[in-house]
C-alpha cells in the first residue's frame, strides 16, 4: 500500500519532478533503429511528458532535438531532412544534428542571428537495432548498458513496442510479479511438470515463494514453486534498474528483456526486445518458439490501447468459451488489458498485498528511495559504477526428483 503523496511522487514523471528527474539520468530507449532511414523523415520522439524529434543525416548520424523549431516553435518533424540537417518548412531555418542553427533564409544577407542559436541536443547511442538517448543533467552522459542485445548484430535481435494507456509503473510491476502468470497466463503454460517449452513447470504451484537477492543494477527475484511431487520450479527475474526486467525462459540462447518507458503520465512504451545468442531471429521464428501467443506484425504496434472500460479492454468471451483463460490473444495483451483496467493511475492507498507482491514492493521502495536521493545529489545507484549488463541472464530451473533438468 502506498499513500497519496508516495504514489505521486512513484508515478509522476514530468519536467521537474523528482522521479522525472532522476529517471532522466538513465540512457533511454527512444524509437527503433530501423525507424530512422538514411535522409528520411524526421520521427516525432515524446519521453517524460516532453516532446523530441529524431532524425538520421544522409552521412548515418542520428540527431536527437527538442521538437519546436528555435524561430517560432513548428514541429520539426514537419521539416525536410537536408544535407545532415533538418529544414523547418515554415521559414526554412535549417538546424544540424548537433543543434546549430546553420541557415536563416529569412533574415537578411550578413545577419549573424544563426551563430547565436542553439537548440537543444542529446547524446545517441544506435545498438541492439535500438535509438538510446541520454536526457539527464551534467557534463558527461551516465555509462551506458551494455546489456547483451546491445553487442549482437541487428539479425540476432528482434526489437518490438507498444503504446500502453497507463502510468509506466504499473507495466513495471507487471514485469516482477511472477504469481499473476500461473493465473492470467495460464492459456500459454504447460500444463504438467515437463522441462518442455518456454515457461515449463510452473503450474503446479500459484502461490510462488519469493528470494529476493540484492545486485548492483537493482535485484533478482527469485520465485519458487513446487509441485505436490516434489518438482521444484525457480524463476529467476532480474530486475535491471530502473525499468527494466531480464524475463526467464528455459530455452537455451533466446533470451528476453521487457523495459517501460514513461511517454508522460498517462501513457507508456513497452519494449519487447528478444536475442538469440548463436542464430538469427525474427518476429515469425520467436513466435513459433516462445509460446507467448501471437503479437502483431508492426513491430512499432504490437499493443495499443484496446478499448475503454465500456468495451471491456477489448476482451473476447467467445474465445473464453473455447477454453482460453483471459480472453485475450497475447501473453503482452493480457497484461496491458489488466493494466489498463486498475485505471490509468493505479490507487495504491486502497490495495491489499501480500506474499507474492514481495517484489513489487521491493522495487517500490528502491525507486522512491533513488527519487529523494537524487535530491539530494546522490547519483542514481547503478549509475555509480561499471556493470557487466552483458552477463545479466534470468534463469528458469526445473528440478524433477532432485536433478537438475534445465
Ligand atoms: S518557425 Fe521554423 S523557420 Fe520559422
Ligand atoms: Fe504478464
């Protein structure tokens, strides 16, 4: 349970706010790599309740700029992509990727009005087929992580987003709350205590044990269960700080990290980014193996907002009767459709939690915690030092009469 002035100060993100802030000293991932083509169209980018533009000069550099235009405020991502540069329609300034003002047309011959402007620029990073931006405060950007995606090549990585219509925390607890996926996953698990599959074991027990375990970059949750037979079943979710999950699967070189990234308040991106270690991976080859239902072929638009509450989310009571649990067509669907559900800010003063909520309440703290301490102008934990982000793999054990099986 969380009262009023904790739940603001978890949730609000804005220009300004202390969790805002503190966020903001992360590297973020803003839009896909793919998005962005050579001399194309600038990309409209809006992060912390704040509005950016993205664009890729005809020479690969990426320029990342406060959206408005330094003459009179138009959306640069109406201007035309020249020569590395972005040409506002509206009176043709041209502005580069490093946020120089380098043309006024419509001042006059002589005039030195450009070599005075500046518009707002942030370093990029173009890895894991991933746009990163750093939005924080300082000289030099926080170290950046190297989680293991970010060092394959794009074709072992598969990068996929979705808009969600609610405050990011509740997609981030979504992510370490491992009691709701033997209940509203159950449609996609295995049904007995095989090693086989993705998520194999798990329902034989919905009431996880929760071990939480202290790491540098935030903590691993492990969640047990255990079958009347003695099958034990350990889940191992690293959480990597501040948004960001490891999701175990027992499968061997494929590997998943879900991360919610705060649009503003009210809406949020998820980001589903799959890798295969040894071998290629795409949309269709993931899906046949994870077992997590069947996502859209978007990769930008694998989830929107399903619905209001007068159409239920979206929720399909045929499909219920043919024998699926939620309703729902996704592993990701289910989520964001509860989600959605607890309101686009979740009433934490009215919630009742208990043993399997241990991790979320874990995370809870950690990040009230880091939002008063940056106030204080302690740096963010995790931001302090250097971590091997590109060792971090959840884990999924099944142990079948005392063996170790996966
Ligand atoms: S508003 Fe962009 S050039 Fe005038
Ligand atoms: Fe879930």
């Amino acid at each position: 349970m969380l009262n009023k002035e904790s739940n603001e100060l978890l949730c609000r993100v804005g220009p300004g706010t202390p969790m805002g802030n503190m966020l903001r000293q992360f590297w973020v991932p803003a839009l896909r790599s793919a998005k962005l083509e050579a001399g194309g169209a600038p990309e409209r980018v809006r992060l912390f309740g704040e509005n950016f533009v993205a664009f890729r000069g005809s020479d690969g550099r990426v320029g990342f700029l406060d959206e408005g235009c330094p003459h009179r405020g138009v959306s640069l991502a109406l201007a035309r992509n020249e020569d590395c540069a972005l040409r506002c329609i509206f009176h043709g300034w041209k502005i580069n990727v490093d946020g120089q003002v380098v043309e006024v047309p419509s001042e006059p011959a002589g005039s030195n009005l450009a070599s005075k402007i500046k518009v707002n620029h942030y370093p990029v990073r173009d890895a894991g087929g991933v746009i990163w931006v750093w939005l924080g405060q300082g000289e030099q950007p926080s170290p950046f992580p190297n989680i293991e995606f970010t060092t394959l090549p794009v074709e072992q990585v598969l990068v996929r987003k979705g808009i969600v219509h609610c405050n990011w925390v509740q997609i981030l607890e979504g992510f370490l709350d491992s009691a709701h996926v033997t209940a509203l996953h159950k449609t996609w698990l295995p049904k007995d205590n095989s090693t086989q599959g993705t998520f194999p074991g798990m329902m034989g027990d919905m009431a996880p044990r929760y071990e939480i375990e202290e790491r540098p970059y935030g903590f691993m949750a492990n969640a047990k269960r255990a079958w009347p037979d003695g099958t034990q079943v350990n889940r191992a979710t690293e959480y990597i700080l501040p948004w960001a999950t490891i999701i175990p699967s027992a499968l061997k070189t494929i590997h998943s990290i879900t991360i919610a990234v705060p649009i503003d308040d009210e809406y949020c991106i998820y980001w589903n980014i799959s890798w295969d270690t040894e071998n290629p991976i795409d949309a269709e080859s993931y899906d046949a193996v994870a077992g997590i239902g069947t996502l859209g072929p978007d990769p930008d638009d694998i989830y929107f907002p399903r619905g209001t509450a007068d159409q239920v989310w979206g929720q399909n009571r045929e499909l219920m009767k043919q024998g699926n649990f939620s309703g729902f067509t996704a592993i990701p669907i289910e989520d964001f459709a509860v989600q959605e559900s607890q309101g686009v800010f979740a009433d934490r003063s009215k919630e009742h939690l208990g043993a399997s909520d241990v991790a979320v309440i874990r995370m809870r703290r950690i990040l009230l915690d880091m939002a008063k301490d940056y106030q204080d102008g302690k740096t963010p934990r995790s931001l302090d030092q250097q971590i091997a982000y590109d060792q971090i793999h959840g884990s999924h054990e099944v142990i079948l009469g005392g063996a170790v099986k996966n």
